[in-house]
C-alpha cells in the first residue's frame, strides 16, 4: 500500500468536511428567522430551541473533524520538535563555547584599546598636550583622537617628539617674554618714582622779563638738590620749576611712560627744557 504524502493526506482530512458543509448550507437555506412574540408565544420559543440544539450539532461535528484532521499533523509536528531539540542539543554546548571565546576575545580587545588610548593621553600631555574643543593641542600642533587610535607606534612617536619641541619654544618665548616684562615694569617705576619726585617740587612764581617770556633766570639753582637723580645712565636733574613750565614738563613724562620706545629722547628733550 502506497504511504500517502502530506499533501494527499491533507487533502483527504480536508475533504472530510464537505458532508457537514453541505449539510450546514441545506439547513441555512431553508432556515426561516422568525422572532419569539412573547412569553406565550410557545410554538416560537420551542422552534428556538430546537434551531439551537441542531446548530450545536454542527459545531460539534465541525470540532471534531478538525481535532481528528490535524491530529497526525500534530503528532508529526511533535516528533519534529523533539528531533530538532536533539541534534539541537549536540550542537549547542560547542556553539555557546565558541561565543563565549569570542566575547572574551572582544572584552580582552576593547580592555588593551582603552588602555592604550589612557598610556597615549598620559604620554601626550605629559609631552605638553592639552585636551580642548574636541583635540589635543600645543601651540600650532593639533591631534585628534580619532588619529591617535590609528596611528602606529612610529607616527605617534613623531607627534610626540614634534609636540614637545613646540611646547620647548612656548616656554622659551613665555621666559623671554616675562623678562622683557619685568624689565619694562622696573623701568616704568622707576620713572615713575622720578615723575613722583618732579611733581613734589615747589612751584613758585618767576620774574618776567623785559620781552614776558620765561628766562634761564627763572629758575632757581640754590634750591636743587645736591643728589642729582637719574634714568639708567642719563642724569635728571631735579628742577624748580615755574607755574606753566612745570605743566609743559609733566607732560613730557607723562610721554615717557606711554611711549616706551623712546624714553631717553624725550628726558633729554626734558632735560634740555629745564637746564
């Protein structure tokens, strides 16, 4: 006897629910809806129940094609599930070893990945690298992290080399900058300590001469002081000034301290005014 194939099999089950259709179908043709009048309406209520009772029949009768027609199926479907679980179960503990290896792998990666991009941060800085807006930057050298990741051990060697040249120049210009600074600043101090003393002086109102224009003889020798104070190198004396004399003078050293370029010029020229 030839062994049916699903599909014949299947065709077959499906068959079987034909009879019961045609059934179903004859019944609802000639079935006639009628409402119940009421409580007394007996011959209606009982025609209800008995409609009821034979569409019960056919659901039944539908139930148990359908448990019967798909019963093989199921228990072939039970034997296929339980078969895959077997081989499944052979196979399984070799793949769930080889995924654990593979995550240890990818751990152990991600592990020396950070650990180098912490020993390339430390290497960086302590070469004179400071991280802002996103980069790593000294001066006019700049390396993004992204670059950092890839670059070889020779390249990234370069670019600590470069980066501490360039901080080696920074701080030479910052050392040579600060010195000039603070040549600078003692020199404006003293002048201005001069410029101190110079406003100290008494003023007191010269003769006029003949023509109303201030003479040498407006100026009073005794009353200067021995010590003759200087600027560096340049003697400066300290004056008796007269009224609008003294004006013309602060002014020119109120020059001096703005115009740093040409300080002994301008003493001379103050110099010059009250000699």
């Amino acid at each position: 006897m030839k062994t049916p194939t699903p599909k014949t099999y299947l065709s077959t089950e499906l068959a079987k629910f034909d009879p019961i259709t045609k059934e179903v179908n004859d019944f609802l043709k000639d079935f006639t809806s009628v409402e119940i009048a009421g409580v007394f309406d007996d011959e209606g209520y009982k025609a209800a129940k008995s409609d009821v009772k034979l569409m019960r029949q056919y659901i039944k009768r539908i139930e148990d094609q359908r448990v019967e027609g798909k019963a093989l199926f199921l228990e072939g479907g039970r034997a296929v599930d339980a078969k895959s679980k077997e081989v499944k179960a052979i196979i399984d503990p070799v793949l769930l070893r080889r995924i654990d290896q593979i995550a240890a792998i990818d751990y152990e990666k991600e592990r020396q990945r950070k650990a180098k991009a912490l020993l390339r941060h430390d290497q960086l800085t302590d070469a004179g690298y400071e991280f802002s807006n996103g980069a790593y930057r000294v001066g006019i050298k700049i390396m993004h992290p992204s670059a950092i990741e890839t670059a070889s051990e020779e390249e990234f060697k370069t670019q600590v080399e470069e980066g501490e040249s360039e901080a080696k120049r920074l701080k030479v210009e910052a050392e040579a900058k600060k010195v000039e600074d603070d040549r600078l600043a003692k020199e404006n101090a003293a002048l201005r300590a001069r410029l101190a003393e110079v406003e100290k002086v008494e003023v007191f109102e010269p003769a006029v001469s003949s023509t109303g224009a201030p003479t040498r003889a407006d100026f009073n020798p005794a009353v200067r002081s021995a010590e003759t104070p200087t600027f560096g190198d340049t003697p400066l004396p300290k004056p008796q000034l007269y009224k609008n004399g003294f004006d013309a003078c602060r002014t020119l050293a109120i020059e001096v301290v703005k115009n740093t370029t040409s300080k002994k010029e301008i003493i001379q020229e103050l110099l010059n005014l009250i000699a």
